[in-house]
C-alpha cells in the first residue's frame, strides 16, 4: 500500500511514478475522497470541542448553584443534544468515505524505483547477463512433455479425469524427480541462511490482501466459499503475514525464510497458452524465498536473493539468463523485479523460472509490519522481498530437455544425483 501522505503531499510526482507503469491508474479520486474525510474530520474535532465545553459550562453553572431547569441550562443542553447527533452523522459518513479511501487506496500498484527501465511491456525489458550454453542443436530436443510420458514420469489424461485441464499426476520417477527437486533446492537455500518454513496453504482474506493479491487478482485465486479462506497462489502470501501487526527490533534485521508449498492459480489470463506440458498448471509446486529488511539494506538484499535462486540453476547446469522487468511489465506488489528465465531447448526459447522482486515497504504498510530502532522513539515500516528458489514444475521441464539423450533417457544432474540415487532415467 503506498503512503498516503506521498500521495498528499507529492500528488504530481506520485502520479508520474504510476503513469510510468501505463497502468491508467488516476490519483485524483483518491485526493477528493481523502480530502473530504480530512474537512469532515476537521469538522467534528470542532462540534466536539464545542460540545466539551458546553459540558463544562454546564457542569460549573450547577456548581455555582444554577437552578436545572433554568431556561439556560436547558437551553445548553439542547444545544449539546443537538451537537451529539450532528458528530454521529458526521462519524457515520466519515467512517463510509474512510473504508471508500482505504480501499481505493488497496487498489494502486507499488510506485517503481526510479532505476526501473521504462516500457508497456516485457518487450521492452532489459536482459542483464547469460550463463551456461544454449546453443540449438537442431532437431535433437523433445519437449519435456513427450519425454514424460514416453518415460511415464507424468501423465495429463487421468489428470483431466480426475480434476481438470492444467493438472498433472507425478508417477514413478516423474514423482521422485519432483520429491528430489524440492529437497535440492531446500537444502541449498537453508545451507545459504535460509530457515525453512512450512506454512499453511489456506490462508485468510486479510492475508491475501497484505501480499497484494487482493482486491485486484481475486478472480486468479481458489476460494473456499464456506470459509473466509484461499488456496494460496504462491508461499509469498503466508510468508508475508508472518508478522502482520507486529513491531520488530531492528537487531532481529534481516528474516530471511525459505518455503515448499503447493501453489494453485486460476491462470484466468493464460486461455490457450502453455496448454501442454508443466509451464502453466493450476497447481505446482514451488520453493519460496522471502526477506524481511532494513529499508538501507533493501537494494543489497535484492541482488543476494537473486544470486540465490541463479545459485540453483547453477549448481543444476541448467542454461539461463536475467533479465530486469520494465515499469509496464512488472507484477502490482514490486518496485523493481528481476527475472531469470531457463532454457528450453524444444522451443529455442528461454522461459520464466523465478521472478526475484523488491517491494520496499508496500506489503509491510498493508500488513502494518514495522520495526524499532534502540534508543529511538518512533518505528518504520520493513522492507520485503520475494522470489522463486525456484518453481519446481519448470525446473523438472528444463532437466527433462537439456538432459535428453541420444537413446531417449534423460542423463540425471550431478546435483541432483545423491537425492535421486540413480544417473540416468528410462535406460532403454
């Protein structure tokens, strides 16, 4: 949530900073509604003072021995009586134009950092490095899903029979390939400082709401109708709430949590695309990184958490490449994300595997998370930061077609090798 009092007091640059993300989002509502709870709330501090000191002279007049029902006794008291009702009506439509305000406000997108390159979309993002080889060697590659089900790592059919589309059931090694991934990369991040967390995967409306989920992307999550609960999109969500409503010590900065969660999506935006394959299901799984800050540590924790989740495409051997995001194509919460996309052969192409984002303190000002200097009276909001360590379902994609063989197996990574217990998958 952005800082009402930037939006006061810096109308014109906070809405240069939201126009740079071509997102059409307009302040000025906002304004007029913030500026008639502030004239009202003048107002009734006003009415209220009055009535006080109607009390008061109330209260020494009987002292003083004034008859009470002396016309001007009761003369003050009409007067007050009829101030008591003018501050319930002013509190009644105050209160209704405040929950307007605050939920106008829920609806604008974090302001991007002013290093964000600008653009309307991810043509316009700005690649910062490759590593490993990604060369095509024509005609050799399968896609990972025919290798799957040649192999009967996976199957879609049942998956169908059994949900829906965008499902998968894991079978045999497709299952243990998965189980290995997610040790792999939990092993790898609380080895880096990590602690790991298993949180819940449903979670409540004022959770979603403090990660930015909502109320903008309710129609991207599974609800529980009979419940105030969701399936979570992404651990980021729990991860968040950690600490909702909380006041921090300084000296406990930074909290850095690692988690393995499923994550389910409605993909409502996606009808038609990655309709084969595990790139774009209803429920994966994923590995989750998440900080929680100094705001003067913020841009150094970034580039740690991205080198984290480059770490295990690493230590995979698996080819990728970075890429910062543009102001037009970055996600509601960050004000500045990197992503790294991982090589698919089948395609010749590289495909989002990890999306490493700062927030600086938008999701801690909706989940009023602060924390305290020593010696200091007042507190401040904690910087967060997310990212994927990495999404598992596409990593399996990516072993699956950079470790093809000649003879239709699929040469297990070194790393993964003490975790799976075997070299190689479907020798012939």
């Amino acid at each position: 949530m952005l800082d009402l009092r930037l939006l006061r007091e810096n109308p014109e640059a906070t809405q240069a900073l939201l126009d740079r993300r071509h997102s059409g989002y307009d302040i000025q509502p906002l304004l007029n509604l913030d500026r008639q709870v502030r004239q009202w709330e003048q107002e009734r501090t006003q009415l209220q003072a009055r009535s006080n000191e109607i009390g008061r002279t109330v209260g020494q007049k009987m002292r003083e021995g004034a008859d009470p029902k002396s016309e001007e006794i009761a003369a003050l008291r009409e007067e007050g009586n009829q101030l008591k009702q003018q501050i319930a009506d002013l509190e009644q439509q105050e209160r209704q134009v405040r929950s307007e305000l605050e939920s106008t406000l829920l609806t604008l997108p974090n302001l991007p950092d002013e290093s964000v390159p600008l653009g309307s979309s991810e043509d316009d993002n700005r690649e910062i490095h490759r590593w490993g080889d990604d060369r095509i060697r024509e005609g050799e590659f399968a896609p990972h899903w025919e290798i799957g089900e040649r192999l009967g790592l996976f199957d879609f059919e049942r998956s169908t029979r059994i949900a829906q589309s965008r499902f998968v059931t894991l079978l045999g090694a497709g299952a243990a390939l998965e189980r290995a991934l997610i040790a792999f990369m939990l092993d790898r991040q609380t080895a880096a400082g990590y602690t790991e967390v298993a949180p819940p995967y449903l979670v409540n409306s004022t959770s979603l709401t403090a990660s930015g989920q909502l109320p903008k992307f309710s129609e991207e999550s599974f609800r529980c109708d009979r419940d105030d609960l969701w399936l979570i999109p992404t651990a980021e969500v729990p991860l968040t709430s950690l600490y909702r409503d909380e006041i921090l010590s300084a000296d406990q900065l930074p909290l850095r949590y690692c988690a393995y969660t499923p994550c389910f999506r409605r993909e409502a935006g996606s009808y038609g695309r990655d309709t084969r394959g595990l790139i774009r299901l209803h429920q994966f799984n994923k590995v989750e990184l998440y900080q929680f800050v100094h705001p003067d540590h913020s841009d150094a924790a970034h580039q740690q958490l991205l080198a984290d989740a480059e770490a295990i495409l690493q230590a995979l051997e698996l080819p990728y490449r970075t890429i910062e995001l543009c102001t037009g194509d970055m996600g509601f919460s960050a004000q500045k994300t990197y992503d790294i996309e991982v090589w698919l052969p089948s395609a010749g192409r590289y495909r989002e595997i990890s999306s490493c984002s700062n927030c600086g303190d938008f999701q801690a000002r909706r989940a009023n998370i602060r924390f305290k200097e020593a010696g200091q009276k007042g507190t401040q909001f904690v910087h967060t930061l997310n990212g994927s360590g990495l999404a598992v379902g596409r990593t399996m994609a990516a072993v699956l077609e950079n470790y093809q063989q000649p003879d239709g197996s699929v040469r297990v990574p070194e790393a993964l090798q003490p975790y799976l217990r075997q070299t190689v998958i479907g020798r012939p």
